[in-house]
C-alpha cells in the first residue's frame, strides 16, 4: 500500500550547520507533499509544501527538493538554531489518489548540537 | 487569527469507558480532520468532517466517531476504550475540504487509557 517514510530516525548536527532530512514516498500518483515540524508538546506546525509540478521550493532558511523519478524528498534547513530542535514529518496528501486524509512518514528526530 | 484548539488538554479514562474530545478550528475554516499519534504507529488518519459531513475515514474500528457542528466546531468520540487508545489526538482544519492542501494543527489532547 501507500506509504511515506523517513530515512533516519535521529539527525544531530551542530548548530550553524546546514541540516537535510530525507523522505522517501512510495505513491507515484502522489502529487502534493507538505513539512512538518512538531516541538514537544505541540501538535505539528506547517513548514513548507510542494507540488509535482515543481522540483524545488524555497522560504525562510529552508528548501525543499522532490525528485518523482526517484520518488524522494528532502528538507534543508540552513544555519540551524537551538529552535529547530524538533521531529519533522513528511507527509502526502496529493489527488492523485493514495489513503484519505494526510500520509505522514515516520518523523526525523532532529537535534541540534550547541 | 486564534489557531485550532482543543479541549481538554489532558484526560485519563479507565478501560470501558468513553470519551468526547473537542475540537475549533481556525476561524473561517469549514474541515476539521482527526488524527491519532502513537509511537508505535505515528500519524494516522481518522476521519474528516466538511460542512457538518463526515467525506473521508480511516482505518479505525467503528468505537472512533465523530461529528461535526454547524459553527465547524468538532468532537470525536471514542467508546469501550482500550488500552491501546492511548495516544495524542490532534485536530486538523483547512477551509477547504479534501486532497492537495495543508492543514494546521491544534495542541492535541493526550489520552491515557488505564
């Protein structure tokens, strides 16, 4: 079945340095997909989204690439902060089919190293 | 414009019981969709409610309802509860229905089933 999933359960990088985190979907029909941060004791909080009409999107210190031939997609956060320490969702809730509602992936546990 | 809230933050239930949780969203925003978040099982979708109707379920057992007021105002119910009903329920809204958008999260409520 559909399904959207991270790679790494934990990323630790120091801060100042730029962080990827990586997200692997397995719905070629997939057409929309959307970040997620989640702060502890939060629910998720909207960061960025893309459609895949595009390949690259960018806002405030962070990107997002998707690559449909491989069916990948990726987070960058630039010059990380003590604040980004978060889990980041991907999720999918394209119209090109897939489970109702949104389809998150398993979540990155990002830490940021002082 | 005041996020999604709701109510309560936090309840403990003993097995058998039941419960309503309460949800508002966004002001202006007519679809209010719900989410279980368990380690074990991450995100997952619930249902979704537009316009007082319920358009889409998840893969729950019928104990999970909900239902929607004509102020967009929403409540899940969860009866004969189990153990396994321990988790965060979040709330979700948009102010359209459907595929292809992002939703906003509410706090969630953290349900301890003993």
């Amino acid at each position: 079945g559909e399904s959207v999933g991270l790679h790494l359960p934990t990323l630790s990088v120091q801060e100042g340095d730029n962080s990827i985190i990586n997200c692997a979907y397995s719905n070629s029909a997939s057409d929309y997909f959307i970040w997620y941060k989640q702060e502890s004791g939060k629910g998720p909080q909207f960061i960025i989204d893309i459609r895949s009409n595009m390949d690259k999107r960018q806002g405030q210190r962070v990107t997002v690439l998707l690559n449909k031939t491989v069916k990948h997609l990726s987070l960058q956060i630039a010059a990380t902060q003590p604040g980004d320490s978060a889990v980041y969702f991907c999720a999918e809730n394209g119209a090109g089919g897939g489970a109702d509602g949104l389809t998150f992936g398993k979540g990155t546990h990002l830490i940021i190293q002082p | 414009k005041a996020g999604v809230t709701q109510t309560p933050r936090y309840l403990i239930k003993t097995r058998g019981q039941q419960v309503t949780l309460s949800c508002s969203p966004i002001s202006g925003h007519r679809s209010v969709s719900w989410y279980q978040q368990t380690p074990g099982q991450g995100l997952q979708f619930l249902f979704e409610y537009f316009s007082e109707t319920q358009r889409n379920k998840g893969n729950f057992p019928g104990r999970f309802s909900g239902r929607q007021f004509s102020n967009s105002r929403s409540e899940m119910n969860v009866s004969t509860l189990e153990l396994g009903d321990s988790a965060l329920y979040l709330c979700a809204s948009h102010n359209l229905a459907g595929k292809g958008y992002e939703q906003y999260f509410g706090p969630g409520t953290r349900l301890t089933v003993t």
